[in-house]
C-alpha cells in the first residue's frame, strides 16, 4: 500500500475553531493509525483576510492539541506561480479558455438564470468563441473547459458513492484577471505536489470534491481518495454557532480544559468504537479508521465535554501535570506568583482537590484558599459557623492543635475525632468553625488534610485571626 499522507488545511481568516480542531485529529489519527505522513497546509491565498495574527492562533491550537506537522508547513500563496503555470498547461492543451466577460454581463447572466429557474452558473459564453472577437483592453480570466456531458463520481469513505452530474457544474475560474490562481486550482495543484492520498475534511466539501475531481482529470493526476465528515451541529440540532460551543481552541483552554479531555471528546464526536467513550490516545491511534465515522451530523455538549474533562482530571493527569496546567490560573486568581515550596503544597494537595473540579479553573478556585493573605475573606455561609459557640469551640481546639508536634495527616485526624468524643459534641460542630476559620468558605476537603496542606504555623494562626 502507498504510504499514507494526509492534510490539513486551516485558511488563516481567524482562530482555529473546534470543527476545525476535530478534522486536524481525524486526519491526524488516520495518519497514525496507518503509519503515515501528517501535513498542513495554510490556505492564505486571500491575502486581504488572512493575518499573521491568525496563523500563530490556529498554529497555538495545533500545538496544544498535539496535532504536530510530521514535514514542513507549505504556505499555499508562496505557490502560486506553480499554480498558474498548470492553469496556462490547460489553456495550451484546449482544456481551458480566455473569458473576457464583464462584471456586468456576468451580473445579467445570473439574473436571467434566477428568472428562468435555471442554475446562476457561468453560461460558458466565451468557451467556444473565437478570440479574435476578445474586446480591446480586457484582461481574461482563464477558465476551465468542464465537461458538459455524463457524471463525476466521487467514492467516498463516509458518503458512500456521490454522483454530480457534470452539466450541474460551470466552467470555473482557474485565474483571475490579475494572474492570480483561485482556491479550486490552488488546493489541487498543492494536494498533488505534497503527495496527498486521502483528503479528509467536511462534507461541506463535497461539491468542491466534483469540481477538483474534474479539474484533476483533465489534468491527468490520480486522484486522491476522499472522507467528507459530516459537521458538528449544536445541541439543538441547528448549526453549531458561538452560543453552542463555535469558539477557538485557545477559548476552550482559557476556559480550564485538558487537551486530552478536548481530544477525547473531539473523537467521539461523530466516531465511535463500540460503547467505548473514554479513549486514551494510544488506544486512539489503534482503533481509528474511517469505517468509524457516522454520516449524520454530531451534536456538541458543554455538559458532556465537562465531564469528559472531570474523568481525564481525576483520572489520567498526574498531580504535577495538573499542577502546572493550574498554576496560571491560580496566581492570575491570587494577583502574584508562587514559590516553590508553595507549588509544591498545591501539588500534594491536588489528589485531593481534584475530585471536586470540572476544569481547571475550579481547581485554581479551590486551591486558592491555600495561599491567600490573611486575615481571611469568610464568605457569608461560612461565618454562620463562626459564632459565639462556634469560636468557643475553635479556642479550645486551638489549645489542643498548639501542643501537637508531629503534624501529619494522620495524627491531625486523630486529634480531631478526640476531641470530638472528649467534648461530646457532633463531628460537624468542631469541623464547620475550623473550616470557616481556616478557608474562608464552607465548603472544602477534609480539615486534617487542609491542616496538613497549611502547616502548623499558618493553621494557627488563621485560627487566631477568628478568636
């Protein structure tokens, strides 16, 4: 079998967003999978829309999803010199024509089309005539002679066999005026000459795919074979907009997602292998092939995709890769970097926190407490536990947690319980007023393993600050 080579192919006009992010994974696991070559290629050929800002988006997002060209990017605009040399092959070889129609003919043109009921396609009034009737101080277009009888089919990995009839497709533009080639020439030219074997990508493509199978014929290249996934609609099946989750990758990891999360669920949004849902990229790479990929439209779900994230955080990440993803969070939260001893405190107390968070920025909210200045901010739930019978009990709890010299874990827990029997008095009553004291809010891991985390010293003397 020929070695595998896929593409993808992003046009620089804004941010890598997430229809784009699944079809880059899909070509990429395809490549993987089979043992091939992944490329991209940035289509920048409309030069008054396509920015540098835009490249160095979609390129973050890649890199974030791990998505790593295996060969250098190819920049379609810095081919096109090679893109019109084969358009004025065609127009040597009879398969292609001067157009000199004005922008007003072909105005009317698609008037009258629309009147009748007809399709507005080019009329191919110039493709037969004769170019001594060219009007004086034209510049022609070059376009392609399409064939006008029988059909073009396209066999297709996902769609199954599609047939366009060629009377259904005008002759295109192959050149502009100005010498410049168009996107349907450019894309053909390049998927050629970087070795591309399959092209996948949406099923918004499909009639792109009859045209440049057209053009590839007339030209004499083999064709590359052809997957149009189907695209990803919003949970109430319209298609997918901002409100639904249309953003950037980059939104998704300001937002405190993994990309191995993002990964997983980007797989399973419109593949699937069996009822298997949680999917480790090795596991990824083995099963992918395209007989998995569904023909109706996928629908995407904040809901889902949070919890996918929440198992890959509980899961899969290990404390110091959830550390490190978390930290920028954490001190954009706190205003100020962090030590090392206290990047190491967040690490060990990570194991704990993570079970409570969907994202990363609910981990950073959690752990924020852990670093806070004193006194701390209670927040109203938490200062109920605060009152007269409640900083009673912290005093005397205070007393006992100032005699201990092995604070661990195990022995503040031990503590705890004593004091609790001794005092005859519910596990809560002691645990509330120390969790408001020692957190600021009400709601956190168990108070031995916060006492651990904060030290003896700090422990004490946010205790102190209530009494």
């Amino acid at each position: 079998m020929k070695k595998v080579v896929t593409r993808f192919a992003p046009s620089p006009t804004g941010f890598l967003h997430i229809g784009g992010a699944r079809t880059a994974l899909f070509n990429w696991l395809f490549t993987r999978h089979h043992g091939g070559e992944f490329r991209i290629r940035v289509e920048d050929t409309d030069r008054k829309r396509s920015t540098p800002e835009a490249v160095d988006a979609i390129f973050e997002g890649l890199d974030w999803l791990g998505l790593i060209a295996d060969n250098d990017i190819v920049f379609q605009y810095a081919n096109r010199e090679r893109h019109a040399e084969v358009a004025l092959k065609l127009l040597e070889d009879g398969k292609a024509y001067k157009c000199y129609a004005s922008k007003e003919e072909l105005a009317e043109m698609r008037e009258t089309a629309k009147a009748e009921g007809r399709p507005l396609g080019y009329d191919g009034r110039w493709r037969d005539r004769d170019p001594s009737e060219a009007p004086e101080g034209v510049d022609p277009v070059i376009r392609f002679k399409a064939p006008r009888e029988g059909e073009i089919v396209i066999k297709d990995h996902v769609q199954g066999d599609v047939v366009v009839q060629n009377k259904e497709l005008d002759d295109m533009i192959l050149l502009r005026a100005d010498g410049t080639p168009t996107y349907m020439l450019s894309v053909v030219v390049d998927d050629y000459d970087m070795g591309v074997t399959h092209v996948i990508r949406g099923d918004d493509h499909l009639t792109n795919a009859a045209r440049q199978a057209q053009l590839i014929n007339a030209i004499g290249w083999p064709l590359p074979e052809y997957a149009h996934i189907p695209l990803i609609h919003g949970p109430d099946g319209a298609k997918l907009s901002k409100r639904h989750g249309a953003l950037g990758v980059d939104a998704y990891r300001d937002m405190g997602y993994l990309p191995d999360a993002v990964k997983n669920y980007l797989l399973r949004l419109g593949w699937a292998h069996g009822d298997e849902e949680v999917i480790s990229e090795k596991q990824a790479i083995e099963w992918f092939d395209l007989d998995g990929v569904g023909k109706s439209p996928s629908r995407f779900d904040f809901t889902k995709l949070e919890n996918m994230n929440g198992i890959y955080m509980r899961e899969f990440a290990s404390n110091a890769t959830l550390a490190t993803a978390c930290l920028p969070f954490l001190q954009e939260k706190l205003e100020r970097e962090l030590n090392d001893d206290e990047i190491a405190t967040l690490e060990n107390a990570i194991s704990e926190l993570k079970n409570r968070a969907k994202n990363l920025i609910d981990l950073a909210e959690s752990a924020k407490f852990l670093f806070a200045s004193c006194p701390l901010e209670i927040v109203p739930k938490a200062a109920k536990a605060l009152n007269e019978n409640g900083k009673e009990v912290l005093a005397k709890i205070h007393a006992d947690l100032t005699a201990v010299s092995d604070w661990n874990r195990d022995s503040l827990q031990k503590l705890i319980e004593d004091f609790v029997e001794r005092e005859e008095i519910g596990f809560g009553k002691v645990a509330q007023p120390l969790r408001a004291a020692l957190t600021g809010s009400n709601v956190s891991p168990g108070i031995s393993e916060v006492l651990d985390w904060l030290g003896k010293d700090e422990s004490l003397t946010r205790i102190k600050d209530q009494l």
